[in-house]
C-alpha cells in the first residue's frame, strides 16, 4: 500500500517535472522567432503570407499588428519598392528593427 503511494508521488512529480520543462522550452522559442518582411523580386513576404506590392502589405501591417523586427532585402533590383516599404514602416510608428541588405547593393 505504502510502496503504491510513493510511485504514485513519485510519478506525479516527474509528470509535473515535463510540463513545467516543455512549457519553459516552449516559452524559450516563442520568444526567439523574429517577425520578418522580407522583399524577393517577385513578392513581399511578411509572416506567412505574400504581398505582390508595398500599398497590400500596409494593409497586411494594419490588420496584423504585429510590429516587424527585420525588413531584408533580397534582390537588389527592388530597392525602389526597399524605400517605399520603409516609409510605410515610419509612417504607421515602426522605428525599431534591423534592416538585412545583400552584399551587393
């Protein structure tokens, strides 16, 4: 009877032990994801979905409301929509992320 008691303890415990380590871990990662726009030659991608131009992504920003912290460019030839895209940050009071240019431009 005792020694069922004590498993019994003893399980519970190491139930306890998971759940508190996999929320920890979970908490861990969410933190560490970065909210991107990230500017291709064909498209604006910004969390999971795809802008043809910067005035649908202001509205993507608008209804999201998820502040990016890095805007990449990834093809040199869309530096033109790079600056309107920026200006669209700055206009709806987004100053504070990292900007990611290719090593070409």
């Amino acid at each position: 009877m005792i020694r069922g008691v004590l498993v019994s303890v003893v399980l519970s415990g190491v139930l306890i032990f998971a759940v508190t380590r996999i929320a920890e871990l979970y908490d861990q990662g969410a933190s560490d994801r970065l909210t991107r726009i990230d500017i291709f030659s064909d498209r604006i991608v910004y969390r999971t979905r795809h802008y043809p131009t910067p005035s649908r992504l202001a509205i993507g920003l608008k209804a999201e409301r998820d502040p990016p912290r890095v805007l990449a460019l990834h093809d040199c030839e869309r530096m033109n929509t790079f600056a309107e895209v920026l200006e669209i940050l700055r206009e709806q009071g987004y100053s504070t992320f990292d900007i990611e240019l290719p090593d070409a431009c």
